[in-house]
C-alpha cells in the first residue's frame, strides 16, 4: 500500500503533467489581438514554415501579446523557480532592443520575468486557501530609453488547488438527544464538516461521511451528515447515552483523501414505558387508636423506573374503607404514600382494617391512552391506648336564676372510660376558668351547684372547664366547656333615666310642658318594661304641678298655675313615684328640682338666681366682688401708711448704754450742713428693738448707702 508521501507526490506530477499539457501550447500559439505595429511573431513563423508544400499559409491579423490565462500549482516548493509561463510579443523579432516589464499583485516579490525572453516564475510557495489569483499587468519598452513600445495588457495567475486541506467539524464535539424506543431510521441530528480545498477543481472538496464508533446503534448518511438511530428498543433503562464517532473524509472518501474527525454525545430522553410497581404486595401497619387526625400512620412506595415526570404516580383507596376513616396522599419529594386518618379509631368499635391501595402514573403510557398502575394490599391493626375519658357533649349549657340560694344544683355533665376497662371518672372544675370560685362540682356524680351568689346585672354568662379524669390514672384528662347562663328576676327598682333638673318661667301659662321624664330599669324581663309614674300620695293635691302620662313609658310634668315668682320661692320639689311590671313589682321614689326663672317674651330662660332683684342697675355678682376686692385693698394701704408714720414720729429709747454703733454714711450729693443732720436720728440706729419693725421700710425708701466699718 503507498504511503501518503508517495500519493501526495504522484498528485503533484499528475498536475503539472496537466498543466504542460494544457497551457505550454496556448501560450506560445494562441495570438492575443494588441495594438502593436509588428508583423507576424517568430512563433508564427515557425508554424507556417511547417506547413507542407502546396498547403496555402492563411493569414492573419497582426496580433501585440500572445498569452493565455496562467496556471500555477500551489504548495510546490521545488529547488528551482516554478515557470509559470512565457510573454511574447510581435515587436520580439530578435533584432530589436526590448525589455519585458511586470506590475501588479505580487510582482517582483511573488513573481519575477525575464526580461529578454518574456518568462514568468514563481519564487515563492503559494497557497491558494490565503490567495486563489493575481492580477498582473505586462508591457514592453524599449531596453535603451524605456520607453514603452506598447500600452501594458492585464492578465490572471490562478493558483491551482491541490488536496492540502484535511476536512474540519468546526462546532464539535457534539451533544444530541432522542427518545428511546425510537423506530430505526428516526432522525438524531445533522453534523457537518467544512474542506478549505477549492470545491469547484478536483474531488479535494467532496466529502463522504462514515461513523467510526456508535454502530450498530446509529448510522450516518454519508452525503447529508444526518445521524439516525439504527437499532430497535434502545431502553434508557438500560443505557441512557451513547458515543459516536463520525468521519468526513474529502476526495469523495476514495484512497489519498484527507480526513477528519468528530464525536457525538447521544442521550435517550426517557418516556413512560415503565408501571409503577410496589416494592411488596403486603403492608402491615399497627396505628394506636389516639393518634390524632391527619398525622402519619405509614407510608408505602411503588417504584417506578422512569424519570421525571413519567416515574410520578398518585396513590388512592380503592377497596376496604367504606367509613372514610384513611387517606393516603402523595410525598411530592420521595414519591411514597403516606397513610392518615380522617376520623378517629376506636379499638373497642373495630380492630382491624384491610385496605387496596393503588399508585397510578401521571402522565399515560407511550404507547396508548392508559395509565400504568399497581395495587397492594395494607392491613392495619388498631392498638389499644388508655383514652381519656368522653364526655357526653363537648359544651353543656346550663341556667340558674341569679336570686339562687346557695348549694343550688345548676345541672349535671357526664363522662365515660371509652376503654375496656371502664375505670371510674373523677370530675373538677379548671379553677383558672373560676377564678371566683362561684361553682363547685360532685367529683363522683359531675353535679354542679352554686357556691357563691349571683347577680345577672353585673356578670350575665359564666364560662368554665370540667376535666374528667380516670380514678388511679390522672394522666388521660379530657376537658369540657360548661356555659352557665344567669336568669334575670325582678330585683331592681326603675329610675330616672338621667338627673333632671327643670326650668319654670314666671310669665308661663298654665298647663305648660316643664319637664318629659323617663325611667330605666337594670332588669331585662322577657314581656319587655312598663313603667307606671304617680306622685307621692302628700303631693296628689299639689297646687303648682301634676303629670301626664304619655304612653311610652314617660311622663310629662305640666304647671297649674302662672303665678311662680322667684321672689316667693324660687325652688321646687316634686317627689314622684316609678313602679315596673314585674313580679313582684320593684318602685322607687325620685324627686324632680323644678327652678323659677326670668324668661323672655319668647320663653328663652335668662335668669334663675334671686340677685337679679337686689341688684336693679344690672351688676352681676362677679362685677359687685371684683369692687369689693378693690375697695378692701385701698383700706389696706391706708392703715398701712397710717402705721408707718405713726412709727416714724415716736422716740427711739436705748436701751442699751453700750450698744453704740458707730456708723459711716456716704452720699452721692453736696450736703447741706444742719439740715443733713436732721434728715435722720442716728440713735434710731442705736436702738435694735426700735428699728425691728421697720428698718426695711426704712432702707428701702431712703437713697443713702450705709456701710458698716
């Protein structure tokens, strides 16, 4: 087998052997119309003198260059300069002094010319990935002056491909997914490989692909790159991914070709293909009888080995609990059943339950409309536990009447041991709930009666807690609430509803409305209040007032007469009676104060006070005060000015011989000789007792400072 040298380097002759082939004669034979003025080339020449006798030599046009479009193969890297070809021109006879020239991309760097003879050669190694051609521009001038003999002609080197590029998954590796169980042909993905070689020239573009690894599980379409699944019932259950390795290889995967590589990640969505199914087709579960509602009893779990939402299933009851008593909900987390209780056991009413429970899926089978399912079978055994004891009602209501005389039986709560054993109950009362211990309770026989007495006025209802306890196990309690509701009687007398105080004009008419009155009563009889008013029984021939009932439990007080005068009386009292309608009936005597006073035209009361007529000029009392207050303090201040100048003018006595003072007394002013000695008495100052009571007055009214040495 030849090794890849060994096909590379026959390649290479294969196309320079083409390019010979194809090109060398267009260059030197194919003429290319210019403006030159010469006559037939020396190549032209020498094909007509080839031609046999008697042949006729065609003529031509005069043709400037003779070239075609050049060739070079890329990636040659010979010892020699590569001839790309040759330039000639008309003007090139032999005898005349010319030069070729070369412009353009690449020229004197890429590509050189001989100047003499008009060939092109390649210096450097191409590459037709970085430049595929070059656009040069050849012209002729005079080798001397260079000056140029024709205008210049543009012209194209291409470079040649050859196979130098391997094919490339620019985007691998790859990760794709399908359903499991997918049908054989199912469309996994699409992976393709890009070849830098020229697609147009040669096969060193056309790629062919091939999987390495993944058979017999995928395949690959060797023109589109599509992966497929090739095998039947691939089961995530089993194995959830796969690896395949996919080939691209270029010169239509024929041998010389290029390859490259890429792999593929291939995972298998799951799809609910499998049941859920119990990890064993009995459960026993003992549950104590007081375990309180809703609160586990036991759980079971159907497995399921699917992912996600196709392994979630809901758990139901379908046989074995006719009473509701269980209920089995769904752990979202761990996906078991848990059992609780919705009603109470009871050992003594039922032992045993033998429940079906069946987990369901979801989401249905891939295959059809179902849900796969699975049933086992739960038994439960109730335990017997020491219950507290049952009361008969969970709330008695009872009444008493609030004038019940003590040790009064108000009624009777009852429990029960719910227990085999029937244990004897012991009954208390929660004193928290009777903080004034007003009820006592018949520990044996649950009877409670009145310890203190009642008064439905003051609390209406009261609320309290029996326990009941086991005799010889008072750990079990159980509570009841008793509400005890105090029966109103009739113990409260009415009266007025408020303290009336009535206002009488002097210049009112007889039969006037002084005052409407009505009654309240603390009691709350079930017929409803009626009140009866009347007067005391000294006052029914009272000459100033009567009353009048006015039918909804209130009266109305009128005036007989229009003679009040507040100078006769200015104040009245009308004593009156209010009686209810209870049994027996309750009365109370209350007195109204009726007020004489000085109204105007309009009835509006302006004065009720008797000062009104001692004092004619309108002074009210605050007015007459506020000038007696003035009037006591100018008699103040004149008795105290009085007494002042009465001390003045009394001799000061010594008391003392040797209590002599010696004083310096400085003034502001010029004195005035004998008259500053008379402006005071010094022995005033001599003498302590006299000047007790008024040396401050003293100090305080005359200017002088006095400085004690």
């Amino acid at each position: 087998m030849p090794t890849r040298s060994e096909e590379m380097l026959m390649d290479l002759w294969m196309s320079l052997l083409l390019v010979w082939i194809t090109c060398v004669p267009s260059v030197s034979m194919t003429p290319i119309t210019g403006q030159s003025r010469s006559t037939q080339t020396g190549g032209s020449a020498a094909m007509a003198s080839g031609l046999g006798e008697g042949q006729r030599l065609l003529s031509r046009t005069k043709r400037g260059w003779v070239w075609n479009q050049m060739f070079v193969l890329e990636e040659f890297s010979g010892p020699d300069p590569i001839l790309v070809g040759r330039l000639h021109t008309d003007l090139d006879v032999g005898n005349k002094n010319i030069k070729y020239v070369l412009a353009g991309e690449g020229a004197g760097t890429i590509f050189a010319i001989n100047e003499l003879t008009g060939d092109i050669h390649a210096m450097k190694r191409l590459d037709r990935e970085e430049k595929a051609e070059y656009t040069l521009t050849a012209q002729v001038i005079n080798a001397d002056t260079d000056e140029p003999l024709e205008p210049p002609s543009e012209f194209i080197i291409k470079v040649q491909d050859i196979n130098d590029n391997p094919p490339q998954f620019l985007q691998g590796p790859y990760r794709a997914s399908v359903a499991e169980m997918s049908a054989v042909g199912t469309s996994v993905t699409t992976v393709t490989a890009t070849d830098a070689d020229d697609p147009v020239y040669g096969n060193s573009a056309k790629l062919v692909y091939s999987i390495l690894q993944g058979q017999p599980y995928f395949s690959v379409d060797p023109n589109s790159a599509t992966i497929k699944v090739a095998l039947n019932d691939m089961d995530r259950e089993m194995r959830d991914e796969y690896l395949v390795v996919i080939q691209a290889k270029d010169m239509g995967g024929h041998m010389g070709g290029l390859s490259g590589t890429t792999s593929l990640t291939v995972t298998l969505i799951d799809i609910n293909d499998n049941p859920p199914k119990f990890s064993k087709n009995l459960y026993e579960f003992v549950i104590p009888e007081d375990l309180p509602l809703g609160k586990m009893g036991g759980k079971v779990k159907a497995n399921d080995r699917d992912y996600g939402d196709n392994a979630k299933s809901t758990y139901s009851i379908i046989e074995g609990d006719d009473q509701g008593v269980f209920e089995i909900v769904t752990d979202t987390q761990t996906q078991e059943g848990i059992l609780k209780l919705k009603k109470p056991l009871d050992y003594e009413t039922k032992k045993a339950y033998t429940l079906k429970v069946e987990a369901t899926n979801i989401l249905p089978g891939h295959s059809s409309t179902a849900h796969f399912k699975d049933t086992a079978t739960v038994k439960i055994a109730v335990d017997d536990s020491d219950e507290p004891p049952v009361f008969s009602k969970s709330m008695y209501l009872l009444d008493v009447n609030e004038n019940a005389p003590i040790n009064t039986v108000i009624g009777t709560v009852n429990a029960r041991d719910p227990d085999s054993s029937k244990n004897t109950v012991r009954y208390f009362i929660d004193r928290h709930t009777d903080l004034e211990r007003q009820f006592n309770i018949n520990v044996d026989d649950g009877k409670i009666t009145l310890a203190k007495p009642l008064d439905r006025e003051t609390d209406m209802w009261h609320n309290i807690t029996v326990t009941a306890t086991e005799v010889g196990n008072h750990s079990p309690i159980s509570r009841a609430i008793v509400a005890i509701r105090v029966m109103d009687i009739n113990d409260n007398a009415p009266e007025f509803a408020t303290e009336y105080e009535a206002f009488l004009c002097e210049n009112g008419k007889p039969g006037q409305v002084i005052q409407t009155i009505s009654a309240v009563d603390k009691d709350d009889p079930v017929q409803g209040h009626y009140f009866n008013y009347r007067l005391v029984p000294e006052m029914l021939n009272n000459p100033n007032f009567t009353i009048k009932n006015n039918q909804d439990n209130s009266i109305s007080v009128l005036a007989k007469h229009d003679t009040f005068r507040r100078q006769k009386q200015e104040m009245y009292f009308l004593p009156i009676i209010v009686t209810d309608n209870g049994h027996p009936p309750m009365s109370s005597t209350n007195t109204l104060t009726i007020r004489v006073c000085g109204c105007s035209k309009d009835g509006i009361v302006q004065s009720c006070n008797v000062e009104a007529y001692v004092l004619p000029i309108g002074l009210s009392m605050g007015a007459l005060i506020a000038i007696l207050a003035c009037i006591i303090l100018l008699l103040v201040i004149v008795v105290l000015f009085v007494t002042l100048r009465r001390h003045k003018n009394e001799p000061l006595i010594i008391k003392d011989d040797e209590d002599v003072r010696e004083n310096i007394i400085r003034y502001d002013d010029e004195g005035g000789g004998e008259e500053d000695t008379e402006a005071f008495d010094i022995a005033t100052l001599q003498n302590p007792d006299g000047i007790n009571g008024y040396l401050s007055f003293f100090l305080f009214s005359v200017p002088p400072i006095f400085k004690r040495v």
